[in-house]
C-alpha cells in the first residue's frame, strides 16, 4: 500500500504540449523522490480527455479540481505564474490544502534527511 501523500502539480505550462509534458515529468520525479506521490493532470488526463470538445474541457477542469481536493500539497513549479497557478492556488486555499514551491518542498526534504 503507498502511503506517500498526494502532491498536485501545477505550473505555467508551456503552450508546447511535448516541452510542457518534459517539465511535468520532472517536476514529477523530483516530487516522487522526495517522497510525494505527484498528481499531474496534464500528463494523465489529456490522454483520456479530448480538451478540444468543450463538454470534455469541463470534465477535465472538474477531475483535475477533484484531484487538487484530495491532495495533500499544492506544490508550483518553475517561476512563472499563469491564471492557471492562480486558479490551482485559489482551489487550494478554499480547499484547506497546504501550497508550497517545488523549491519549499525539495529544502524540507532535505532538512528530513539531515535530522
């Protein structure tokens, strides 16, 4: 049984869906090595979901609130900020889920390790 806690991913993604998908995948590792089970819906649900069909783009921003919701962290990446982090960042607040840097969570981990 995985008992890491779920952390949800957000970022200003790049409008290039391949980059985007590279930087989701790293952010990703470095969550899961510091003991994370990252929660990316950009990598998962575009694979399911045909975020072209407006029905479909609902769903998709409803599953990836839903999975923001169960969470444990919010955690933003990279250093810009997009209405996209804003909006992950207002569900979270509203959520009573706790939001931190990939930079915040990675300096914990390693103050973890040293204790």
């Amino acid at each position: 049984m995985n008992n890491k806690p779920w952390a949800y991913v957000t970022a200003a993604w790049s409008t290039d869906r391949s980059r985007a998908k590279r930087s989701a995948k790293r952010y990703c590792r470095k969550l899961y090595e510091a003991g994370y089970t990252p929660i990316c819906p950009l990598l998962s649900l575009p694979e399911i979901i045909n975020v072209s069909n407006a029905d479909e783009f609902k769903d998709y921003i409803d599953m990836s609130e839903d999975m923001l919701r169960r969470s444990r962290i919010l955690v933003v990446c990279g250093t810009a900020v997009d209405e996209t982090v804003l909006t992950d960042i207002a569900i979270a607040n509203r959520f009573h889920v706790a939001s931190s840097t990939m930079r915040g969570v990675i300096s914990v981990d390693k103050s973890k390790k040293i204790e």
